[in-house]
C-alpha cells in the first residue's frame, strides 16, 4: 500500500522506544493488516528486531522457525493458529519478513506468542487418531472454538450449547490411551480457562507484558488489538509495559472510518468518537485528552455499534498516534 508520508515522521518518533505497540481497531481488516506490514518493515528499518503476536507460545515457535528459513509449511501453522491469523494478508507479511530474512541471515527479525503453550486444533486430531472415530462428534465444536473462541460461538448463534469444559471432560473419562490421557487433560484445562468461563483476563496481561519485557533488548513491535497496547488502559498489557518501561514504551492506534467485514457493512462512528471526529490520516496525540475509540472483536454486533467503545480518559497517555484509514474491506481467508 501506498504508506502516508506522516507515517514515516511517526515512526521516526519511534526511534527511542524499546517496545512499540501497534494497536488495531479490528483484526478483520485487509487494509489495517496491510498498514501494519507497512509500518512493521519501517521499524524493522529502525532496528526492530522482535514481532510479537497474539497466539501461543507453540505457533510463536513454529513461526519463528519460518522466518528463520526452516522448512516450515507456513500455511499448516496458520491453519493451526488463532482465527484472525488464518488469512492471506497475514500469510504475505510473514513471507515478506521470511524473505528479508534470507537477505539479512546474521541480523533476523524473530517472531514470539504473546499467548502460554496452549493446546492446537492438531492436539483433538492426535486424540481421534489414538482413541478412535467414537470422540469425533463430541471435539469437532471445541476444536472449532480455536478459530473464534467459545463466546464468539455464542454471541453468532453456532454454540452447541453446553460448555465445551464439560464435553471435554466427559471425553477424558473414556480416554485410557496414555498419550491421548495427557492431550486430553490439556484440552480440559484450556476449555475450562476460556473467555466467559474461568479466564483470567488480568492475569494474561500482566503475564503477556512479563514475557515481553524479558525480551526488550530485542526491540519489539506488539501487532494486537488497540484495547491491549493502549499505554494507560487499566490492567491492560500496555499498561503495564508503560509502568515498567516509561517513555521506552510507545503505542499506536490504527482505526478506520468506514468500511464492510465479513457480510455486513460498517455503520457510521458514533458522533464525538475518535472515528467520527479525526480526519483520516496519521494525527499525533500530544494534548488531546478524554476521546473514545470503536473497537471491534469477534462479538461485535453492528445493531449495537453504540456498545462497542471504549472510553481513554487521555488519548495523549494511550496513543503516541493515531492511524485512521477512510474505508476497509475484509481480509481474505486461507
């Protein structure tokens, strides 16, 4: 995509940070993802070293041994890794990085899971291969539930209905083959600390922001959701970065207009938003205070858009800038 000119004077406020994060309003944006590769390849140029996603320690490795030129089937992986990695625009920024890698072998960008070594959709296939066709029906839903989650099964009408915890732990008591008996145990825990049920929100961002700041040296570019980097969203990961890292930590907000996703358009922004208000382009935020921003997650409903903001008593102390695109279309799926 053709990069804003303000984009590049941002990123060269950038320069002095350890961590930047960029923050997106949605994940189902083709143009946001393109903007965020864009924006990545400028820090790379800056010294970068370090991307980091949200997914798991597992599909972190597995992506890491891609860019590093291993023989990693990288549409396998992504086909393994949470569901708003599984399409094409996100295939063609890690091929991107893969290859300036071959370019650049003794000075690489690297790739982490801001996520714990949760279990992968491979890990109910390893279970019906050791156990037997009987479990298929019963994990086919709670396999599913790693491309968009439980509660955005719920929230869309396609939940089966009971909590996928109490499936799988019915499946674990008829398991007595050892190794599927291990996977199964991984599978109980990871469904009984899904969103909506026992996850702990606070915990994953203070844990995410810990294994983050064990890597700064390598300078590291966040590429998450904005709630998340936001620099002083309580209790958020960015959060805690800016209190352990102060002015080392930078994050930016990319958001849009106007725009469709999946198979609905976008209503206009709410009046006074964020959206509503900024002309599109690159604004950087010194003395802008209270402002709200949409944010658009798996649950979203555009009959309730109005529910979909979040309140940033200071823009100035969340966002070093705002990105704001005047229309997006949807990513392309694998």
């Amino acid at each position: 995509m053709n990069i804003d000119p303000k984009i590049l004077a941002t990123v060269a406020d950038l320069d002095t940070a350890a961590v930047v994060g960029l923050g997106t309003s949605t994940r189902e944006a083709g143009e946001l993802v393109q903007l965020v590769a864009a924006t990545i390849r400028l820090l790379v140029d800056r010294g970068f070293r370090l991307i980091a996603i949200q997914d798991s320690q597992r599909i972190g490795d597995l992506l890491d041994r891609y860019l590093l030129g291993e023989p990693v089937d990288l549409g396998v992986v992504l086909s393994q890794a949470w569901g708003p990695w599984r399409t094409v625009e996100t295939r063609d920024v890690l091929a991107g990085l893969r290859a300036r890698n071959a370019v650049h072998p003794g000075d690489p960008v690297r790739v982490m899971g801001l996520g714990p070594a949760r279990v992968l959709p491979a890990d109910y296939d390893r279970v019906v291969e050791l156990t037997g066709p009987h479990v298929v029906a019963a994990l086919a839903p709670l396999r599913e539930s790693h491309q968009h989650g439980e509660h955005v099964m719920r929230a869309r009408g396609t939940h089966p209905g009971r909590p996928f915890v109490e499936v799988a732990g019915e499946v674990r008591a008829t398991v007595t083959d050892p190794e599927a008996a291990r996977l199964m145990d991984a599978i109980v825990e990871h469904h009984a600390n899904a969103i909506g049920v026992g996850h702990d929100a606070a915990r994953g961002e203070r844990d995410a922001a810990d294994r983050l700041l064990g890597r700064v040296a390598e300078r590291v570019v966040i590429w998450d959701g904005s709630s998340h980097v936001a620099a002083h969203r309580s209790g958020m990961m960015g959060q805690h970065l800016s209190a352990a890292l102060g002015a080392a930590y930078r994050a930016v907000l990319l958001t849009f207009v106007a725009g469709r996703i999946r198979d609905f358009d976008l209503p206009a922004p709410a009046p006074g938003s964020l959206e509503a208000t900024l002309a599109p382009g690159v604004t950087k935020t010194a003395g802008i205070g209270e402002s709200r921003t949409r944010l658009i997650s798996g649950v979203y409903d555009p009959s309730r858009d109005e529910d979909h903001y979040y309140l940033l008593p200071s823009l100035a102390e969340a966002f070093a800038a705002v990105a704001l695109l005047p229309e997006i279309s949807p990513t392309t799926p694998l």
